[in-house]
C-alpha cells in the first residue's frame, strides 16, 4: 500500500504536466466505470430473474443520490472513452509523441464540449421528474439495497484472502499471480482494440438511456413507446421496459440482446483486466495480491455469466405483472 501511499503524494507534488492528470483521472474514471458496471449487470439480471428487486433498483436510480452519481458516470465514461482514445492513437503513432501535451489538452477540450450539451438535456429530464408528483425512493430504502452491495464485495473479499492464505499455508508459495508476457502482450493489445469497439457501443447505450429517453423514462410513465422498438410499455413498469427492448427483433434478430451482450464481454473484460493493472501497481504483499487477482479472474467470470443468463431468459407478461404488484404496494 506504500505504492498507493506514493502515487497520491508525487502525484499532488509533481505540478503542471497535464499528461500526470490525464493518467490519474483515466485510472479513477475506469475504476468508477467497472463499480458501477458491477452493480449495474447484477441489477440488470434481476429483471429476469427477480422482477420486484429490479423495480426497487430502477426507483433507487432515480433519487436524487443515483442522479448525482449519473452525471459522475457519463462524465466518467466520456472522459475516459476520448482520453482512451488518445492513448491508443499514440500508442501506434509515436511519431505523433511531440504532440502528446496538445492531445491531451484537447481530450479535456473535446470532453467539455460533449458534456456541456449532454448535461443540458440530462437536466432538463431530472428538472421534469423533480416537478412532476412522481413517488420517490427513501434514504433509508437505499442503504438498505445498497448494503446488501457492500456486504457481497466485503464476503468476496474476505474469501478470497482466506483461500489465498490458505493456499500460501499448504503450497509455501511466496509468488503472487503472474502472467507469462505472451498473455500480457495480449491483454494489452485487448485492451486497445476492446476501448475502440466498446466506445460506439457504450456512447449510443449513453444516448438512448440519457438523452433519447432518460434513466426516468425507464419505470413510471405508462404508455410510453420503449426507446429502440415499436414496443410500448404498458405497465410503465422497469421490468417491461427491459423485456419489450430484450424482445424486440429487427429482421428476426433480437438486435438489443446481441448488443448488451457485445457491450456486457468487452467492457467486463476490459475493466476488469484495467482493475488487475491497478491492483498489481499496488497491492505488493504476495498474500493480498493473489487474494484480488483471484476474486478478479472468477468476479469476471461471474459477471459475464450472470448477465449473458440475463439476456437469455429475458422478462416476460409473469415478471410484468409481478413488477406491477411491487410498484403499487410502495405508491
Ligand atoms: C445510468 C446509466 C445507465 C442506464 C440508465 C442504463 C440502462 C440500462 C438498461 C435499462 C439496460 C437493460 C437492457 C436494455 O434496455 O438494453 C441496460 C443493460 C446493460 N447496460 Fe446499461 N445503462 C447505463 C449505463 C451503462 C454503462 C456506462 C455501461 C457500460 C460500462 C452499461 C452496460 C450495460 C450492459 C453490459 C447491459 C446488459 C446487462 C445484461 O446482460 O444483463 N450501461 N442498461
Ligand atoms: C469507452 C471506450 C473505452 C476506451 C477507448 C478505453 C481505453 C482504455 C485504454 C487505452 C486503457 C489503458 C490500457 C493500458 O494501460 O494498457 C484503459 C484502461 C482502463 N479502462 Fe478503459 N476504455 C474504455 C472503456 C472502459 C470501460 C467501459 C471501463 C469499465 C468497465 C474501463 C475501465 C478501465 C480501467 C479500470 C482501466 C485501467 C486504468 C489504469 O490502469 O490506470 N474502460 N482504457
């Protein structure tokens, strides 16, 4: 912990290279990114599997506290995305190196620029639910839902330090977890092809879940024409909303589940390979550092799985009507 102990420190120290920003903010808007990844695919998946809790998860995104949050994780997002995209341009191009102060100016520039109008329209939907009577989720309803959150990272955590010490006890290994460098080779390049293709995909998700419709859209207006079909949702429930888009086929194809799914491996390989970096530069001690990389190999695993089964049960009229009794019993 004395590497993360010294990153804050020289970071705070070392004064005016913009590139030293640049770096620290691509680490924490990832960082933020897959968090937020985490909870959103298991809360996704409960559309499918269980249709109450997801009508629970899609009213606590919408209080003020997620609303706070979202404008953090489509800062994030575009942040990250474009300065991503500055360091795979100069990752191939080095004789673009002598403008490397330049690029990096302008990916602050060119983020300014996409989350000035974004931020309007985002607003103009929170401002609209705000004042409109719409029913919304308590504080105390929120630290309930979200500790249960906590509480799995804190299992997962405790786990996977006893079996790494356990492990330590029988085999008296001292070696942490390492890749040959053919993997590494591959991770990296992953990772720069990964952040390409995941850009249009998360940008236009982006669009239709903030801009087109907004995250208050997705539960509580009946009626409303679902984003991406013709489908309209009749219940107005969050559960509905996510199976007319599951449901809908464009020329027999369900267009909308290859896309999550698309989205779900790239970006949950990529973040969570970019959290492996991240522990790596800082968890030293053998013990610790097995323990993450463990819970990063089958966290990844996990996720992928839990939100793949998602997308191929879907949500149907029963989960409708099972979100629709959930919604009445808290208005
Ligand atoms: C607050 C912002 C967001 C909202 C309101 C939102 C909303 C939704 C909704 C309603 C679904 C259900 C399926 C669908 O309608 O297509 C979904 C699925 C999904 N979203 Fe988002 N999304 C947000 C941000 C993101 C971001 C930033 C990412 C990527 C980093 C992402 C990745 C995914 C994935 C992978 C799925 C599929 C999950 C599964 O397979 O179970 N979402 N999102
Ligand atoms: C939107 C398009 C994206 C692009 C263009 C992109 C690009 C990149 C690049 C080039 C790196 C550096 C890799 C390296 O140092 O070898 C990186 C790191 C990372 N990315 Fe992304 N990324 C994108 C989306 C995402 C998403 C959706 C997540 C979370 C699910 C994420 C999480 C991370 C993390 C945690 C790191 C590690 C940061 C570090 O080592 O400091 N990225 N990304």
């Amino acid at each position: 912990m004395t590497a993360l102990a010294t990153t804050v420190t020289e970071t705070l120290r070392y004064r005016g290279k913009v590139g030293q920003w640049a770096w620290v903010l691509h680490r924490l808007t990832g960082l933020g990114v897959i968090v937020f990844l985490i909870l959103h695919v298991v809360d996704t998946s409960w559309a499918a599997f269980y249709p109450s809790d997801y009508e629970q998860a899609i009213r606590e995104y919408q209080s003020p506290l997620f609303t706070i949050g979202e404008f953090f994780l489509v800062a994030s997002v575009v942040f990250h995305a474009l300065n991503g995209l500055r360091i795979v341009t100069l990752d191939y191009k080095p004789e673009w190196w002598r403008y490397q102060e330049r690029a990096t100016l302008l990916v602050f520039a060119l983020t300014l620029l996409v989350l000035v109008p974004t931020f309007a329209v985002m607003l103009d939907h929170t401002v609209a639910f705000y004042t409109s009577d719409r029913d919304i989720a308590t504080l105390d309803e929120i630290v309930q839902t979200q500790s249960l959150f906590v509480m799995g990272f804190v299992v997962i955590l405790v786990v996977a330090l006893a079996l790494s010490g356990l492990y330590g006890l029988v085999t008296r290994s001292s070696q942490g977890v390492k890749l040959s460098g053919g993997w590494e080779a591959t991770l990296w390049t992953y990772m720069r092809v990964s952040g390409v293709l995941i850009l249009p995909l998360v940008f236009g998700h982006l669009v239709l879940m903030h801009i087109l419709q907004g995250v208050f859209d997705i539960a509580g207006v009946p009626e409303l024409e679902v984003v991406g079909t013709n489908a309209i949702n009749q219940s107005g429930t969050a559960v509905e909303f996510v199976g007319a888009r599951w449901n809908a086929l464009l020329a027999g194809v369900a267009v909308w589940r290859i896309y999550d799914g698309l989205l779900l491996a790239l970006a949950a390989i990529h973040g969570f390979n970019g959290l492996r970096y991240i522990v790596n530069d800082y968890a030293r001690s053998v013990w610790v550092n097995r323990a993450l990389n463990w819970a990063i190999f089958f966290g990844v695993i996990a996720l992928i799985v839990v939100g793949a089964a998602a997308l191929i049960a879907g949500a149907d009229e029963t989960a409708y009507k099972l979100a629709t009794d959930m919604l009445s019993s808290v208005q």
